[in-house]
C-alpha cells in the first residue's frame, strides 16, 4: 500500500507515506521524522495490537505530535466504542 500511495501521490511532495511494525510504538520515527500533520490508521489495524502495545503507541503519537496534529484511527472490536 505504501508504494501504491507513493505513486499516487508523487505529485504531491509535501504528503509522504510510512510503514512500521506499529506493535513497537512509532520507533525510530519519532526520532528521524519531525512532527506529522496527521496520524492515520484504517481498516482496524490497530484493533489487532496487545492493549499496552496500543497503549505505548498512543503515548508516542502524543509526543511525537506537534498542537494540531489529528490522529484519525478506525478501532473495531474489543478497542470499539460501539
């Protein structure tokens, strides 16, 4: 999906697209990438992390994001709200 995006997206420099093992929180982005706009997740991909897996993620996210950031995530499952 990542390289598909890219492709889509080539025209568009300022949007770029990331792939990582979300289960180890954001990793070495939050130490390589500055802040980002938007924090994305569909399809319940998140759903399928260990709660303290989603947990440290969800940490990263909020000191890793800058006053603005959106994070959008689709959670079904045990995680939903439903």
């Amino acid at each position: 999906m990542v390289e598909k995006e890219q492709v889509l997206f080539a025209d568009h420099p300022h949007v770029r697209f990331k792939q990582a093992d979300l289960s180890e929180g954001l990793g070495d982005l939050k130490i390589t990438e500055a802040p980002f706009a938007l924090y994305f997740s569909s399809y319940g991909s998140l759903s399928h992390l260990a709660r303290k897996d989603l947990v440290h993620l969800l940490q990263d996210i909020c000191h890793h994001g800058r006053h603005g950031s959106l994070v959008v995530m689709d959670l079904i499952g045990r995680y939903s709200i439903e």
